[in-house]
C-alpha cells in the first residue's frame, strides 16, 4: 500500500507544448479555470495562488477571491525549498559552506556534505522516513518540534548505504539532516531559524499536522505567501534565479536539473522551476502541492486535497502551462 509519496518530478514539465519560445505572461482567469477543471477532474477539492511581473518591474499576488486568503495548504516536499533558500542564506553569510562535512556540525554522522544534501547525491538509502512518517502525524506540539534527530539515528544505525555517493537518488532524509544542520550551525531552532533568514510571514509555518517533517515536508502555506517566496528566492533577481548553474546541482534527466530543493531547467534565457509534492497516509492524510514559476514571470501553487497519479500530475502540469504560454 503507497503510504507516502515524497516527490514527483516529472521531468518533462513546466514547458510549453511548441517549437516556439514565447514570453510567460500571466492568464489569471484562464489558469484558474484550467486548476478548477483539473480539480473537478479528480473529483477534489483545492486553492489556487497566482503571482506575476508587471511592466515596471513589481511583483503582485492575484486570487480570483477573498475567500482564498484565509486558506492555508501542505507543502509536503515543496517545503524542501524553504530549507535550500535557508541554507543558502547561512552560506551566502559565510556561516557555513557547500563542501562542510556533516560530522563537523552533527558528530556522529555519515561523512557527507552540505551541498550533497541540497541535491540528493550523499549516497544515502533507503529512505527511512518513508516508513515512519505516518506515525509522526500530529506529534509536534510547537514549531521548534520535528523528528529530524529520530531521522538521524536510524541513517546511523544502517550498516550500509544503498545509494552511490554522487549519484542522484531522492531521499527525504538529505533534508531531515540538512534541517539539523541549519540548526547546528545557527544554535537556534529549524524553523526560527529559517523564518528570521528569509523574511518569511506568518503566511507559512509548521504544519500542525505534518510538522514533524519540517525540512523535508512539513511546512504549510497560505498559496500567496508562498508564490511571493518562489519570487523573492527563485526570480531573476534572486542568487539562485540569476544563476542555477552556479550553486549546487545535478542532472537528473536531459536538460533538467535538481537543484536547490526544486527541479529547473533553461528555458529561453531565463529557466523554469517546479516543484511537486504530497502527503499520502490512507485512512489519516492525503494532500498534494505544486509549485511553478515560469521564467521569473508567472508563478503559481496549486494546493489540493488528494493524492493523486503521475499521469493527473502531468495533466496539472499541461493545464496550468498552456494557460500560461497561449
């Protein structure tokens, strides 16, 4: 039974269906017919956040309602963005470095480094939390509690690894180790932490549900405030936006690249980043995310109540794209 799913990539998206390469210009009416069709489709529920450019530069959150603006959604694994953007801070600040060793900050700890982490290349497997995560389930009990230690120990406790150091291989617990040493080296709490270096508002936060997954999935989201985030730390203007290519990343198809906690791939002279996640306990939780910004131009996070397949994620996918690239 599929009790968790950490990520979905998907490695063809966040392109538009033509040879040609047209601007991403913003369609709010269209996107949002496009979200409520695909929801209707899979007979669920769910919030739509928007956000685009305009001509002098400014960058603005657009809903279709007022009511949207006191919802707020799981991230799941789109949360694993906020702790790359926030590890990325500390290092940009020079508190820490892509090649520090994780036995340096954590002790007893498999002798990898910060930037394997980031893309999943540390050789690490199998994935632990995959069995755990849904014992953990409401456990937290403030937003300085999550169970990255519990993470820790089991990576510990395993003979071997069964992943290949320098090989891509997906796996929650390079975060759940990142989220510790974002607190090792800052001396405060993850989520403190991570608030206070990237600004954040209280438009995301700790589950209270799935926050015991703080750094590898267990953020929630009001769509605005984390479409405003993909923006501040993704756009153009940003470190990673300007350049992807220059921080910590991996192949993971042709063309398309695991970086920083988000997937990416060039796209005209900008680049595309997407993202997708869900939370899937039969019976408990069962929640999806994807996140999308199109050349720094459109962004958007599409929240809903529902596991569902890789062929309705790749037709979120191509909704939310057509209506985007016209």
């Amino acid at each position: 039974m599929r009790h968790v799913i950490g990520v979905a990539l998907l490695f063809g998206l966040a392109l538009p269906a033509t040879a040609q390469e047209p601007r991403a210009q913003l369609n709010a009416v269209g996107l949002k017919s496009a979200y409520d069709d695909w929801l209707v489709a899979q007979s669920t529920t769910g919030t739509l956040g928007m956000g685009t450019r305009l001509d002098d530069g400014r960058w603005v959150a657009l809903r279709e309602s007022e009511s949207d603006a006191v919802q707020m959604g799981e991230l799941a694994s789109v949360s694993k963005s906020v702790t790359a953007a926030c590890a990325l801070q500390l290092v940009d600040a020079g508190q820490l470095e892509w090649s520090t060793r994780l036995p340096a900050l954590l002790g007893t700890a498999p002798d990898v480094t910060i930037g394997e982490l980031i893309t999943h290349t540390s050789g690490l497997g199998p994935d632990s939390t995959q069995a755990t995560m849904p014992n953990w389930l409401g456990r937290t009990t403030d937003s300085t509690t999550h169970f990255s230690d519990h993470v820790l120990n089991a990576v510990n406790a395993r003979e071997t690894q069964q992943g290949t150091r320098g090989a891509y291989l997906y796996n929650n617990e390079n975060y759940a180790l990142l989220g510790l040493a974002i607190e090792a080296t800052s001396a405060s709490p993850y989520w403190e932490t991570c608030k206070a270096e990237l600004d954040l508002s209280d438009g995301i936060s700790p589950s209270p549900r799935a926050g015991a997954f703080q750094p590898w999935g267990g953020l929630q989201a009001h769509p605005d405030a984390y479409v405003s985030f993909l923006e501040t730390h993704f756009g153009p203007h940003s470190i990673i936006g300007a350049d992807p290519f220059a921080l910590p990343h991996v192949e993971i198809a042709e063309g398309v690249y695991y970086g920083l906690g988000i997937v990416f791939r060039r796209f005209g002279d900008s680049y595309n980043f997407w993202h997708f996640g869900a939370l899937c306990f039969p019976g408990q939780m069962n929640a999806g995310s994807y996140a999308v910004l199109w050349e720094g131009e459109v962004g958007a996070l599409a929240l809903y109540d529902a596991c569902v397949d890789w062929p309705a994620m790749g037709a979120l996918d191509g909704a939310l794209t057509r209506a985007v690239y016209p």
